[in-house]
C-alpha cells in the first residue's frame, strides 16, 4: 500500500529543520515546547489579533521554524485536497505565489505536476523550500517575490496557486476587496489561456467574507468561478451573511498533534475556503448539480437537510428518515451531487421516490463545470 505523502514527507521536513540528524518520528520534548510557543504565537498573529498580518514574520528564524512544523503539513494538506476537488489535474507548469516554505508547490508536484515554482519574499523559506526539494529529490523552482513590486517573472502557467496570501493584502483598509480582486485580475497574462487561479483562504469568518466578496468581484471583472461553486451570480451564502467553507477531515500526523496539543489548538478537522478562478466567463451549468455547503441537519419532522448551492443558487435539500439511498447516507459539507426528479418543496428540494441521486465527475480545465464526488 503506498505510503501517505505527508508521512513521507515530515521526516525529511524534520532534517531540513533540525539541519542535520535527530529522531526522524517527531519531535523532542524540549523541540516540541519550543515550536509550540512559535505556532502560539503564529496563531495570535495571523488569525487572532492579526498583528502579524502583512508583517514579514516568515524572516524570523523561530516563526519559519515553527510554521515548517505545524502550518506546512496542514497548508500542504488542504493544497492537495483542493486541487482534487476543483479537478486542477496534473500538468506542466504550475505557480505558487505567496509561496512561504512552499507547502503548495509540494502538493502541485504530488499531484503529478512536472515543473513547479514557488515565489515568496523571504530569502529564508525559499532557501528551506530548496533544501526540502534536494532532500526529496524533488525539481523545484525558487524566485523572489513581494506583491508590492509586480508580477512574478516567467510563465505562462496552466494554475496558479494563492495560498493563504489575499487576507494579508491590503488587511484593513476600506478597499481591500477591490484591491484583491485587481491582483487576482492583474495575472491573467502569466495564465496559459485554459490557465486557473487557486485561492486558499481561512475559514474564520472575516478572511471568509472577504474572500466571497473577492469571489462577486471578480466575477463582476469578467472572470467565472469553477469551483466550489455552480453558481455564477452574486454568492448567496455572503447576500445571507452566512459563511462558506469546506472542512478536510484527515489522520493527523503525529508531528501536528505534539505540538497542537502544546499550543491548545485543536487539528482534528481542517476548514479552510477555497476558490478556483477562470478569467473568461463560465458556460452554462448544469441545474441538476449541486454542491453541499453545510454538514447534515435532523429537522423536527425526522427529515434529515443540507444547504446545497448550483446554478439556481441556495437552498435546502432534504429526505425523509426512511431514505436510504447509499450515497445520501454519507451526504456531507463539499460533496457535489446530481439531482434528478427532485420533489419541490417550500424553501427547497425534496428526495422522494421518483429522485434519482448521484456523484458528479471532476470537470478539467476549461470544461464546464460540474460535479465531484468525494
């Protein structure tokens, strides 16, 4: 059976780090307290009172340390499940941007891309992405970066992966939105013509709601998202002041969970938003297909519900109890479904006798798009 990619990965994640030799299965007592107080301070900074945001915190030794650690496993992971899910199959040149340590550019070049580069501002993350490469025998290309200074050079690339990066552009200023989407807009030439942007953001929610209304602006620029969502028009979930993520469940690696438990965060599951971008506009979707955009409800009428989103848009769709279809019985947040026959019912769609419920297939790039089974 094939070894997982993170657990081929993490010792050699643990050389580069250590800069030399040690215990390859995790960390030590004295290592793990140390890197805990770096993620401590990560988390704050980033996603608590985001002070580090914008800051150039990946140049100092101890927040790269601790990043490589406990954030590029998890940013690895949720790179790889994305690409899947929006169906960003293997190909020849991949970009990633705002790249850090480069965990995206690692999960383009696991799922089978064949000439990656990883472009960043710190000289430091791109020297351990480098390094980590060497270790794996990996081919990977490095280039200095910083968003305030223009586009990356090269290309054209078929993806372009935005990992974590827009929520720092512009944080708090009163046009941060239009600004991010010009940016995403502004590397429409560095795309092969078929060309997608990724972009990975968290799930807490003002990183969320910022990235939906990017979403609705850059399809206002002319531009269709083709994953996750069908729905081409002004995103309901933001209209409802609702969030919209997708959740990774995975097998946390022993690496994550010593230091997850030192820091007091909880790794189990993984919500994170993610985005795929095309710069012309979508073809006609397909009605029947939906994506599921919350985990199972039981109603007080015994009908088990999701909110699902497609091209009509969100609303629920529910069963009754005694519904058994296999497929509905594993329903949950990200899985996309092809819906026929639906019962109408108030406020959305029913699963009755005559319906008729399936997985979709991954779209490839350029195709229309629609639907994906987990």
């Amino acid at each position: 059976m094939p070894q997982p990619p993170l657990d081929r990965l993490l010792p050699e994640l643990l050389t580069v780090w250590r800069g030399g030799t040690g215990p390859t299965d995790g960390l030590t007592t004295a290592e793990a307290d140390q890197v805990a107080l770096g993620v401590k301070e990560l988390s704050r900074g980033l996603t608590g009172d985001r002070s580090l945001v914008g800051a150039a915190y990946l140049n100092r030794s101890d927040l790269l340390g601790a990043y490589l650690l406990y954030y590029w496993p998890v940013s690895f992971a949720q790179t790889l499940f994305a690409l899947k899910q929006a169906g960003v199959h293997s190909g020849s040149r991949a970009l990633d941007l705002g790249s850090g340590p480069a965990p995206g550019a690692f999960a383009l070049l696991e799922a089978g891309w064949k000439s990656v580069t990883a472009a960043d501002r710190s000289v430091d993350a791109l020297k351990l992405a480098k390094q980590l490469a060497a270790q794996t025998n990996q081919r990977l290309e490095t280039q200095v970066w910083d968003a305030d200074k223009g586009l990356p050079t090269g290309g054209p690339w078929e993806v372009i992966v935005v990992g974590h990066l827009l929520n720092e552009l512009g944080a708090g200023r009163p046009d941060r939105i239009e600004r991010r989407a010009a940016f995403l807009a502004s590397l429409k030439p560095l795309l092969t013509p078929q060309g997608r942007i990724l972009v990975l953001e968290p799930a807490s929610h003002g990183p969320n709601s910022d990235a939906l209304a990017v979403r609705d602006a850059l399809l206002g620029l002319g531009w269709s998202v083709s994953g996750p969502c069908f729905f081409q028009g002004a995103c309901p979930a933001r209209a409802a002041g609702a969030a919209c993520h997708d959740v990774l469940k995975w097998k946390v690696p022993h690496l994550v969970a010593q230091t997850a438990r030192r820091a007091a965060i909880d790794k189990r599951e993984l919500p994170f938003t993610w985005l795929s971008f095309q710069p012309f506009p979508s073809p006609d979707v397909d009605p029947q297909v939906v994506r599921v955009v919350s985990d199972p409800l039981l109603n007080k009428a015994g009908r088990r519900r999701v909110v699902v989103c497609g091209a009509r848009g969100r609303f629920s769709l529910s069963a009754p109890g005694a519904y058994r279809a296999p497929i509905w019985s594993q329903v949950g947040r990200g899985q996309a479904l092809r819906v026929e026959e639906p019962e109408v019912r108030e406020g959305g769609w029913g699963l009755g006798p005559a319906t008729r419920l399936s997985p979709g297939r991954t779209s490839g790039p350029g195709s229309t798009p629609t639907a994906e089974g987990r």
